[in-house]
C-alpha cells in the first residue's frame, strides 16, 4: 500500500496530465502485454504485437520483468512530447539517477540483468537498449498512438469536469477502486510488496492516467523523493478499446473477396472488438446483421466464437489472422 499524506497546500496543488508521452506509455504496454488479463480489451493487439517480437524481447524482459518493480525507464525519459525527445531525455540522464533506478532495482530483485547493467557509464549500453525499446514502440503503440492520445485527452477532460462539480475531494475519491482518499490521505493499493508513506510537503500531485496500466502506481525519484507522480488506469472498456485498434483500419483488401461489411467484421475481431454489440455499435449496423456476418466467418473457420460469462466473444483463427497477413505467433515475453 502507498499511503499519500497531504496538506492543505497539497491539495490546492493537485494537477491533471493527459499522459506522460509515447515513449512512457510504450514502456507501459510492457505491462500488458504479459498474461491474458483483459483480454477482450487487449486480446488482439496482444497477438499482433507478439507476432513481431524478435529475440531483442530480452532486454524488454529485463526493463519490466514478471514481478514488479520495473526498472523506471519512463521516470527517466520523462514527459516528452514525442518519442524522440524522452529519448533524448534518455540518454542525457544522469549517472546518480540512473544508478538509483537500477539500485532501486536490484533492491527487489536481488540484481541487475546483464542487459541493463551498463547504463550508468556506457553510453552504447543506452542506445542499444534505446534502439530495441523504439522498434517495439513502432510495432506495438505507434499505429495506434493517436487515438491513445485523444483517448487520454478525453479522460483528462472528464476529470476535470469531476474537479468542478465535485471538487478535489470528488476528484480524489473517483480515481480507481484501488484508490482510496480518506482526507489527508490518499491510500493507493500497488501490491502487497509495496508498503510506503509518501509526504508531498507542500508540493502537490501531478494526476496522470495511463492506457495501458491497469493498476495505478506511484512514480517518483527514489534518489531524491521530492515530487510525486501518480499514475492511474484510464477508463477502459470494449468499446472504448475498439475505438482505438480499429481507428484508420482498412479493410479494402479484404471487400473483393469477402465483402465491405463482412470484411470490417472480420478486421475488427481481429483487432479485439469481441462482441456481437460492440461490432454492431462500431460498425453502425444491427446486431441480427452482425450475428448473420460472424456466422458466416465461422463457418468459413476465419473466427471462432466462445461464451465468457453473459458474453458472446469472436476471436480470429489461425486461418483468419492469416488472411488479414497477420500471425499469432504465441511468443510472450519471457
């Protein structure tokens, strides 16, 4: 638990980001790229991007291993405006801050990979390391970052509707259900290996939600714990997330063969929009017309379909995914 003990000044000093930039949000993904957590939400970007993982995936591995914490890279590419400015960021960090990342580091895990060892002097060692995290970034987020960003944009502007109807208090006590905000503590649920006090002194809270997290965190300077950043889940549903894989996508590769709408069904499973509603809400038509498309696709044995609680959930097969010139190669991160 990370208790955030506030005073007057701090709580008229809480401020909202959109986002911490590509290059944080990149590292983020790492997060949810492991596991099946969510996987109505996640599922297809998940096998898209594994698909084109390469055996640089373990210098990933070791940036966000399989329990936390992370090494904190994105703390010290900071909130760049594009990617190549946190790498800039990046590769200018100072010896001292480095070495407390990976000191935080091998606090928790008993080590530094050899992959991330050389960071505090060799400059090779951070761009070798830069190089694999901008190619996974190009793969995995970058096709998909500007509706990230306007989704993020969103969010924020919801907060801050909360702000003025409900004022901080409102602000604070809506977050996340693994946050908690019994003035003057806002109590943060990060994980049972994270037992920390926090006191912002006088220096407020910088509130930024993330899309790819799914639990919030606190970052921060374990060198010098001055000023906090919170970070926390973005609102996030099937909608939502298919919103975001399918913006831009087209499908008229695909319209010949199979048909225009019957097409943007099968790209859209691909993409994780799961089920019969959520395919009818993106695609504007009816859900009967839905069903009679996926049927079809299924008989085809380009999807398959499964029951998941009250859910009807379509995924792509093999067939399917190669069809669309996609893979799932099953290649998770170490």
């Amino acid at each position: 638990m990370h208790r955030i003990h506030f005073t007057a000044d701090d709580v008229a000093r809480v401020r909202m980001a959109p986002t911490l930039g590509p290059m944080a949000e990149t590292l983020f993904s790492l997060h949810a790229l492991r596991g099946r957590t969510e996987e109505a939400v996640f599922g297809g970007w998940r096998r898209r991007v594994r698909g084109a993982l390469d055996a640089r995936s373990a210098v990933l591995s070791a940036i966000v291993p399989a329990r936390l914490p992370s090494f904190d890279m994105a703390f010290l590419a900071g909130s760049g405006r594009d990617l190549a400015e946190s790498a800039e960021t990046f590769l200018a960090s100072p010896r001292q801050a480095v070495r407390a990342e990976l000191d935080f580091y091998a606090g928790h895990h008993g080590r530094v990979p050899t992959v991330l060892a050389g960071l505090v002097d060799a400059p090779t060692a951070r761009r070798e390391v830069l190089s694999t995290v901008q190619a996974y970034h190009h793969a995995a987020v970058a096709p998909h970052w500007t509706a990230m960003r306007a989704h993020l944009d969103a969010e924020r502007a919801r907060r801050g509707t909360i702000l003025l109807d409900r004022g901080v208090d409102g602000l604070l006590s809506s977050l996340h259900p693994s946050i908690r905000w019994t003035p003057p503590t806002l109590h943060v649920h990060a994980g049972d290996q994270f037992d920390d006090d926090f006191t912002l002194g006088g220096r407020g809270l910088l509130l930024v939600p993330s899309f790819f997290l799914r639990a919030p965190g606190v970052m921060y300077d374990p060198g010098n714990p001055t000023d906090y950043i919170l970070l926390y889940p973005a609102t996030l549903d099937i909608d939502h997330a298919a919103g975001v894989w399918t913006a831009g996508t087209s499908t008229r590769a695909l319209a010949n063969l199979l048909g225009r709408t019957r097409a943007a069904v099968l790209t859209a499973i691909a993409d994780g929009v799961a089920t019969t509603g959520a395919l009818a809400r993106r695609l504007d038509v009816s859900s009967a017309a839905i069903s009679q498309h996926t049927a079809v696709l299924r008989e085809a044995g380009l999807i398959a379909t499964r029951r998941h609680h009250s859910n009807v959930l379509h995924h792509p097969t093999q067939t399917g995914l190669a069809l669309l010139d996609w893979h799932d190669t099953p290649r998770p991160i170490p």
